[in-house]
C-alpha cells in the first residue's frame, strides 16, 4: 500500500465517518430542539394570555414569569418576538402601549438596539423586519442610517420597517435623498408604500416633485389604488410627460379615480407614439370610457401592435354599449381589428 | 499484448486519478452549496415574501404545461395548478397531440369550450387546432395542437401567454403552494434575472389529493429511493453550487421560470431535441454573453416541484437515456463556447465540467469496471491496490451522498423520523454497489443512440398520485 493511497484512504473513511455520524447527530439535535423550542412556546403563549387578559397587579408578576423564561439568552428572545409576530398586525397595534412595555423590560429592545449593529447583513435586515412587525418605535434613525450601507435586502428592510411604523419624515429622505442607494425593483417599492401606515397622500405630495422620472412613476402606480380625487392635477401634469413610464403611470392612476372628465385626456393617449403608452390608455378607457370613445377605440383595434389591438377590442367590448360598435368591426375589413373583437366578445360571453 | 498491458496500467492510473478528480469537484460544490444555502435560509428568515403572495403587484406569470399522453396525472396537475398561492398568473395547457385521453379528459373535468381567440406568433410552431376555455376556471387555457415534440408544444405555450414571466411545468408534477411566489421574488428581487429554476423532488409515495401533497413518505420502490439521494445530489449540491457562479446550465424541464422576453429574443426553445431544457438556458447564457448584457440566472433549492421518479428498469433506462442524449446534443451544439474566456465561468469551469464529468464521466467509469478487475487478472495490479482503489472510490462516491443528505438534514428537513432518515443513509450507501453502475450503463447506452434518439418526445409510464382515499 502506498503511503498516497493510504492518506486517501484515511480521508475518505473520515468524511464517510463524520458525514454518518453528523447526519444521525443533527437529527438528534433537531428533534430535541424541536422538542424543547415547542414547549417553550407553549408557555410564552400562555403568559402572554394571561398578561393581556388580567387586571394590572397580576401583569407584573406575569412579566416576571416571562423575564426569568427568557433570561438572556437570545434563542429565547427571539422566540419571544415570533410568538408576538404570529399574534398579527391588529393585535400588535391594540396593545401598542402594553406591548412597548415589554419590549423595554424583558429587553427585546436592547437586544434589537444591538443586533442593529452587527456586522451580519442577514442579521441586520432580519432585525429592521421585527422592528417593523412589532412597531417598535425610537429606532428609526438607527436603521435610516443603514441605508447607506448599499445591501438590497437592508434597504428593503429597513424602507419596510419604516412604512410600518409610519415614518413618514424617513422615507421622504429616503425617497429623495438616498434614492441613489435604491436599487429594488418598483414592485417592491410599490409594496413598501402600499405598507405605508400614515397618509400617502401627504407621502406623495412631499416627495413627488423632489425624486427622479424613475422613482416618480413608481409614486404614481404605488398611490393609484387609494384613488384620491385631490392627486388628480399631480397625474394630469405628468400625462404629458417626456417619460413614457410616467406617461403610463398617470393614465393608469387616472382611469383608477373614474372620472369621466379625465376620458379625453386619456383617449388622446390612443394616438401617442410608444406602443405601450397607447395599450395602457385602451386599458384606462376599459374603466372610465363612455361611448365617446369609439369611435378612437374602434380605430385603435386596428394598431399595428397586437397588445394595444388586443386592449382596444377589449375596451371596446366592456365599455356599456360597446358591443354594437364592435359588430361593425366583425363586419369590416380589417382582418387583425376583426379578430381581435370576435376572441373578446366570446371570452366575455 | 504489451500495447494491451501498457494500457490497462496506464488506463488504470487515469482511472484513478479520475476518481480523484471528479470527487474533489463535487466535494468542493458541496461546500459551496453548504455555504449558499445557509445564506440563503438566513436571508428568508428575513424575507417578507409572504406578503406578496396577495399583492396586486407581484409580477403576473403564465405557467405552461406541456403535454403528451400524460392522461393520468394531467387532471391532478391542472387542480394543483389552480390552488397555488399567486394573485395573478394563467395556466396554460398545451396538448401536443397526444394520442391517448389527456384532451378528453381535460375537457371534460373542466367543461372547456373552444373558443376563438388570436394568437400572437413570436415563434413559429406546429398548427394549433384549437383553444379551449372556461369562464368558471377563469386562469385556465386548454391548447390543442398538432404533435411536433416539447419544444414545439413550450413555444406554443409562448405564443398564447399574455404575461412576462413564464414557468414551464412538466405535466407529471405537482407544485407547492408557495413555490411560484419563491421564484417570481427572485425576478422582483433582481430585476437582471432572466430564468430561475427550482428543486424537483421525488413525489412515489407521497398522498396527493386535490392537487396538493398533503403527506410526504418515501417511496416504497427501491429503484425511487435511490433517486432521492440522487436527486439530493444533483438539486442541493450541484445546482445550488452552479448558481452561486452565475453559471447554472441546466434549469429541469419540470420547473422553471423565465423571462418571456429573454427566451423570444434568443429564438425561444429548439425543437427537434430531447435536451431543449439544456439547451435554452446555455442559449441564453451564449446570448447574453455575445450581446454583453448584465444578467443572472438562477437555482433556488426552496420552491419545490414533486414529479414522479420511474420506478421500472425500462423507465429507469428509458429516462438516462434521454438525458445523456439531451446533453451530449447540447454541448455538441455549443462547443465553441469550452473553454472560451469570452464566456467566463461558464466556458471555463462549467462547459468543461459538463463535457469531463457528465459526458465522458460514465463512459470513463464503464471502463473503469472492466479494465481494473483485468488489471488484477493479468496480474498488473496487486489484490491489496484492487481492493484498495474499490474501498477509496466506494467511500468517496458515499461521502457525496452522505454530504447531500446531511445538507438535506439541516436546511428543509422534509424526510423528518428517525426512520426515513436512516433509509435515506442506507440507500446513500449501497447505491453505489449496483444502482449507480447501472445507470452509468444506460448513460453510456444513451451516448451511442445519440443519433437515434435525440429527436423523439421523453416517454415514461405515469401513475396516478396516490390520494388520502386509497392509502386509507
């Protein structure tokens, strides 16, 4: 046996050895833990019942029950904090007082205040997302300034966290100031002013004219759907912007509030030279179109792209009326406006 | 003689150090794997994915089934399908003439009508015949087409979606709930990303009701329990390895999602091949490469698909035929990108990796078992160095099983008694005595059909999913 051939001999039977051994002892671990994590739960769960269903003088003793379960040890904390996570939004927000209480006395609050400053990137963003799910206030400066550390999952994080806790002074720097160390997609950032606890309206109106086209077009999507009548000069102004994403975001903000007036504006956009411009107004006048539309959108269904015909017909067809118009295009000539209006009519019978 | 003597010797060393070779590379992506995944379970912990499960602004996804003669496992799909957890996605079925009950059945279960509806070419395809809706299953589209393979039946898919991400499903699996919800993060996470494939697991055994795995087991039949570990290998360890180099190649057939746009601009799936999986994603790579744009694709080991493992010799042989022909029709079709620098990674260490160890790796092992034991018999190879070189190639090839199981056993844990675990342990250890050299056999059957077989549909006897009733 050569001296090689034994060393690889012996490493292979090592890794063999401690991979058997590594699998049945993390199973074991596991299960004990499993085991161990599972009562322990069961306890919190009950204390914590009890602290927020009895009279004031058995609350402290309660406390005292949790704070002596808990102890130190960080395991504990945090699944302390996931038991109270679990209990909901509504729950969180009903005993906001009582709840901040204890965050100070059993020390989740000191425990977050310093896992905020760990050098772990998972740790950090893991530590904004309680601090947003528990809405523990006073720490929004700590986390604003983690913005600047440039990690997209920090940045979601903390953004989160502050639209849950309803900052509305942080993310207007955010949104104006660090929007450089932005670098989320706008469906998140739809999401985190969709989570925005205060008022979007007065988000939107101090932030919209201090942001980029980019982030602007992402305000607009992410207000849209509150339809708030007073924002309707904000999307007027930008319908006519040389942004094409701008462009859509205000047609799609503006068939949102309903408003009749705001047809002829958004039908104009039939004709406006980017493809997806002209699809998002036939999508709006699916909302808000009247018969006065028609006729442009029984033009439109002849576009020479296939989604801005497809959303015509379709406008065509849902628009109260539209039907009978749409016969005459079954009828017509044009072979790709014909097809379009006779696939939407049987979709939608 | 002495040339035949010369050679076994030498063949011999080769194999030996081959050994080496291929296990030092597959422990080393291991090791990455290991690392990935404990980053990546640290960064769900984190994650608020959940929250987009009902949001309005999740990207809205098309899923495409393909399917041939897949009447017995179709209509559980489809159900599995329509409970997933998304707010906005289309399921598309596209039955590439299949010659068995798979329309009727579809058609029926769901009351389809046809319907006429435009359809918007990007790519060309075979002749649909019809399209078959249902306003009660609003998210449902039947397409019926004529036969012109997997591919052909993808790129219809294509053609229908209205969305701009796509997962293409195989019709034999099942999805998890939150598995479509995992992928599309990643395409609102980085926005660069342009395909994400997830874990495929074995679902023999399992109780499936509704469309939904509602308990998992191991599977009764031996030949699918050593494809657990196999597939343990392959998903958690090879992929997730590849992944974390931005030079995944393979993204399964049976689950994958990609951006519908990417795809179209790269000419979309290549018909007439049985390796199309393969091949559109090193497509995409060669594409995004050549035109030097920013892009990432993906493996994630979470989002998880169940299909159904072959449990006979013939599917068995059937299957790694297929795939050994899928891949040596790949890497033949690209081969100017090995060892090209001009594709980095994926030129350099994967392509290469490919081509030695997948390719040439079993027809190198073939040989192994002939020319080794006639190394011993013509006296060249002392009994103590045969059984040695057995021992350590026995125990390496184990260790990577082992490592995929205990990298199972602490990150998703869904094998969780005591029981299943040493089953696991057990099948880990004695595949490599008679499972793993015969599907080394079928591998290097696969590489001398490849011009028989490289252009015909995969075909495998599907069951139907167990339900809760029958178990009871």
């Amino acid at each position: 046996m050569t001296k090689e051939a034994f060393y690889l001999l012996m490493i292979s039977a090592l890794l063999f050895s401690f991979f058997l051994i590594a699998i049945i002892g993390s199973w074991f671990f596991q299960y004990f833990s499993d085991v161990k994590t599972k009562k322990l739960e069961d306890q919190l769960d009950k204390l914590l019942y009890c602290y927020f269903h009895t009279e004031n003088e058995n609350t402290r003793s309660m406390v005292q029950k949790i704070v002596k379960i808990i102890g130190n040890r960080t395991g504990r904390k945090e699944i302390l904090i996931n038991r109270l996570i679990r209990c909901g939004d509504d729950f969180i927000e009903t005993h906001h007082a009582s709840l901040m209480n204890l965050y100070e006395i059993v020390g989740i609050k000191a425990y977050l205040q310093t896992a905020l400053a760990s050098n772990n990137v998972h740790m950090k963003s893991l530590t904004c997302r309680y601090i947003g799910e528990l809405q523990l206030e006073n720490m929004e400066a700590d986390m604003i300034a983690l913005i600047s550390n440039q990690n997209n999952d920090i940045t979601y994080n903390v953004m989160l966290a502050l639209a849950k806790l309803g900052d509305m002074k942080g993310l207007v720097h955010i949104f104006t100031n660090d929007a450089e160390h932005i670098y989320l997609s706008h469906r998140a950032i739809i999401e985190i002013i969709s989570a925005f606890k205060g008022s979007k309206e007065e988000l939107f109106k101090r932030t919209i004219d201090l942001c980029d086209d980019y982030m602007k077009g992402i305000l607009i999507k992410a207000i849209a759907e509150d339809k708030i009548e007073s924002l309707n000069p904000y999307y007027m102004t930008y319908l006519n912007s040389e942004d094409k994403n701008l462009r859509i975001a205000s047609i799609r903000a503006l068939s949102e509030l309903n408003n009749e007036d705001d047809e002829s504006y958004i039908r104009s956009k039939l004709d406006d030279k980017d493809w997806e411009v002209r699809a998002a107004a036939a999508k709006g006048l699916e909302k808000l179109g009247t018969s006065q539309s028609f006729a442009a959108l029984g033009k439109t269904t002849g576009d020479s792209v296939w989604w801005v015909r497809h959303n015509a017909a379709s406008a065509l067809i849902l628009i109260p009326g539209g039907k009978e118009f749409a016969s005459r295009i079954i009828n017509g000539e044009d072979k790709f406006a014909r097809e379009a209006v006779i696939s939407l009519i049987e979709k939608n019978t | 003689m002495y040339m035949l003597r010369m050679f076994i010797i030498y063949f011999s060393e080769f194999c030996m150090l081959y050994t080496i070779g291929i296990n030092l590379f597959y422990n080393g992506q291991m090791l990455i794997a290991s690392f990935d995944m404990f980053s990546y379970f640290k960064k769900m912990k984190a994650s608020d994915y959940r929250r987009y499960v009902e949001s309005k602004n999740m990207i809205p996804i098309s899923i495409i089934v393909p399917a041939y003669n897949e009447e017995k496992t179709i209509v559980d799909n489809i159900k599995s399908l329509l409970a997933l957890n998304y707010f906005e996605y289309e399921i598309i079925i596209v039955n590439d003439g299949s010659i068995d009950g798979t329309k009727e059945k579809i058609i029926q279960e769901f009351d389809l009508k046809m319907v006429n509806q435009p359809i918007m070419q990007s790519l060309s395809t075979n002749e649909v015949v019809g399209i078959y809706r249902n306003n009660q299953y609003e998210r449902l589209i039947f397409v019926d087409k004529v036969n012109g393979g997997k591919a052909d039946a993808l790129n219809a898919g294509i053609n229908i979606s209205v969305y701009p991400i796509f997962a293409c499903i195989d019709a034999d699996s099942i999805l998890e709930n939150d598995a479509l919800i995992k992928l599309a993060m990643l395409f609102v996470e980085h926005p660069e990303t342009i395909a994400v494939g997830g874990i495929v697991r074995i679902a023999n055994g399992s109780i499936i009701k509704d469309g939904k795995l509602i308990e998992m087991n191991i599977p009764k039949s031996n030949m699918a329990k050593f494809q657990i570990v196999e597939y343990f290998r392959a998903f958690l360890t090879g992929r997730t390895s590849f992944s974390k180099l931005n030079s995944v190649l393979i993204i399964s057939g049976a689950f994958g999602a990609f951006n519908k746009r990417a795809v179209i601009d790269c000419g979309g799936y290549k018909v007439n091949t049985i390796g199309e999986d393969m091949d559109i994603i090193v497509r995409l790579h060669k594409t995004m490469k050549d035109q030097k744009k920013k892009y990432k694709i993906q493996f994630l080991a979470d989002p998880i698909c169940w299909t159904q493992a072959p449990e006979s010799m013939k599917d068995l042989r059937g299957q790694r035929r297929r795939w050994q022909i899928g891949l040596f029709d790949t890497l033949i079709s690209y081969r100017r990108m090995l060892f090209n620098p001009k594709y980095g990674t994926i030129g350099m260490l994967t392509l290469p990796n490919y081509w030695i160890f997948e390719l040439i790796g079993p027809i190198v092992e073939a040989m192994g078992y002939i020319f080794i034991p006639l190394a011993y018999l013509f006296g060249l190879l002392a009994f103590k160095s045969f059984i040695l070189f057995f021992v350590i190639a026995f125990l390496l090839g184990t260790t990577l099983s082992l490592g995929s199981i205990l990298l199972e056993q602490t990150t998703f844990r869904k094998y969780r008694s005591f029981k299943e675990t040493m089953l696991l342990i057990v099948f880990g250890i004695i595949e490599n005595l008679g499972y793993r050299q015969l599907t080394v056999l079928f591998r290097v059957e696969g590489i001398f059909n490849f011009r028989k077989g490289r252009h015909s549909w995969g075909r495998m006897n599907r069951k139907q999913f167990i339900s809760k009733e029958e178990k009871l």
